[in-house]
C-alpha cells in the first residue's frame, strides 16, 4: 500500500539527509522533495537507497512527478513493485 511505501520513504530520508532537515518531513505533496533544499548529492543518496530499500532501478526517464514528490514516488513504487494502491 502506498501508506506503507510513503512512512518507508519518509523513514529512509530521514536518516539520509538527517543533517540537513530541520525537523521531521511532514510534507509529501507535488514538489515535497524540492522544498527540503536537499544538496544534489543528497538527492542522489537518496534515490540510490531507495533502489537498495525497494529492490527496483530508476528508469531514465521518469517523471519530475515522481522523482520531486513523497507521493508520487510512493505510487510509482507500488506499481512498479506490484503493491496494492489505495
């Protein structure tokens, strides 16, 4: 369920980027990843735990949607991943 991916998601950022966030991450929607002010290091650390953590491989061209958004990555891992969506 995208509930479980999105706490999975929010999780693992915040032991990555734990230095550069200044409190729990509570927003999720269009752009969430972008307002954090994440370094572009960061971000890739990110997107390369979240390969490890959901055993999938970003494809070349995925969209900003996903890639710039808690929500939108969550639902493109459950249908990536096969999960049930709400």
């Amino acid at each position: 369920m995208t509930d479980d991916i999105l706490k999975r998601l929010i999780s693992l950022l915040e032991r990555i980027a734990v230095a550069e966030l200044d409190g729990p991450v509570t927003e999720t929607g269009p752009g969430s990843l972008r307002n954090l002010g994440l370094t572009s290091v960061r971000l890739m650390e990110f997107l390369v735990a979240v390969e490890d953590e959901f055993d999938l491989i970003w494809d070349d061209d995925v969209e900003e949607s996903v890639i710039g958004s808690l929500d939108g990555m969550a639902r493109h891992i459950a249908e990536e991943t096969g999960a049930r969506t709400r």
